[in-house]
C-alpha cells in the first residue's frame, strides 16, 4: 500500500506552515500509533483500578459493596473492552499485542478520597486520550468499524465515572 499523504496546515495568513508540502506515513505507521495511544488509554484505566481497589480495601463492607458497583464494575468493564478492542485491531492486522502496566495505587496513607481522586484523574486522561483518538483523520483512514466501535464503547462505559465518584465522596460514610 502506498504511503498516504496528510497536507500542511495553512497559517491565519493562508500561507503553508514551515513543514513539507506533505508527510508521508505507512498504514502499519498508522495503526501503531492508534494501538500506542489506546495502549495510553487503557493503562491509565488499569491506574484507575489499581485505586479504585485500593480505596476499596480501606472501606467497611457496605461502603465496599457501593464502591464497587458505581465505580469498580464499570471502570473494570471499561479496561476489559479497552484490552480487547486493542488485541483484536492488532491481530486483525498483524501487529504485536498489547503490554499493558500494573500500576501501583499509591501509600495507603492517601486514604479512600485521595484514592479516588486518583482513580478520576486517571479516567479523565483515558477520556482524553480516546477522544484524541476518535478524533483523528486515522482512525477513519487506517482505523476499521470494530475499533471505531471499541473505542465509543469504552467512552461510554467510562464517562459517568466522574460524577459518580464525586457523589460517592460526597455521600461517603453517610
């Protein structure tokens, strides 16, 4: 396949910028630069577990339970679609998986909203970087369905967890 060719921005003046009229990449280019920036993206919802888990663990068994299905359970199912959605695009296409990070939460003196927030901050950077993602002219040009779809799913999956956590802080040993 031939390089494709993505033209020069032009400046408020309508002139070209300073780069080459063009920049040639590969499609196997392409797609590993989609496959780094969902590897990106899944990691940090790895890092978001890795605290939810941990702010788990410092909480009675009834705040545990709530933990766990408003935060836990949907970020977890995010991360596993993020991790799929990335193996396939990559086998379909015959690039190498995924090595995804086991992140550590952090000292366990960051206490259950350190934790949290942790876990927020961690999810807001996924949401960046899938919306980058999504965004670009390559998920369309060396991107397919399948991956379009994975990356809206996580989206959705991931996108309530924010105003979740921040009711669940604020209602936290009520």
């Amino acid at each position: 396949m031939p390089p494709m060719r993505v033209a020069r921005l032009r400046t408020s003046e309508g002139k070209l910028g300073p780069y080459p009229s063009t920049m040639a990449y590969t499609s196997v280019e392409a797609r590993q630069q989609l496959l780094d920036g969902l590897t990106e993206a899944t990691d940090n919802l790895a890092q978001a577990l890795a605290s939810l888990g941990a702010a788990y663990e410092q909480l009675d068994d009834q705040q545990a339970d709530r933990l766990e299905e408003q935060l836990f359970r949907p970020a977890q199912r995010a991360y596993g679609r993020a991790k799929r959605t990335h193996g396939e695009f990559a086998a379909r296409h015959g690039l190498p998986g995924g090595e995804f990070k086991a992140p550590s939460p952090g000292a366990p003196s960051t206490g259950v909203k350190g934790f949290i927030e942790k876990a927020v901050e961690a999810v807001s950077r996924a949401e960046t970087e899938l919306v980058a993602l999504q965004d670009s002219l390559m998920t369309i040009e060396v991107g397919d369905p399948d991956l379009r779809s994975g990356l809206s799913e996580v989206r959705v999956l991931i996108h309530e967890l924010p105003q979740r956590a921040r009711r669940f802080v604020r209602t936290f040993g009520r």
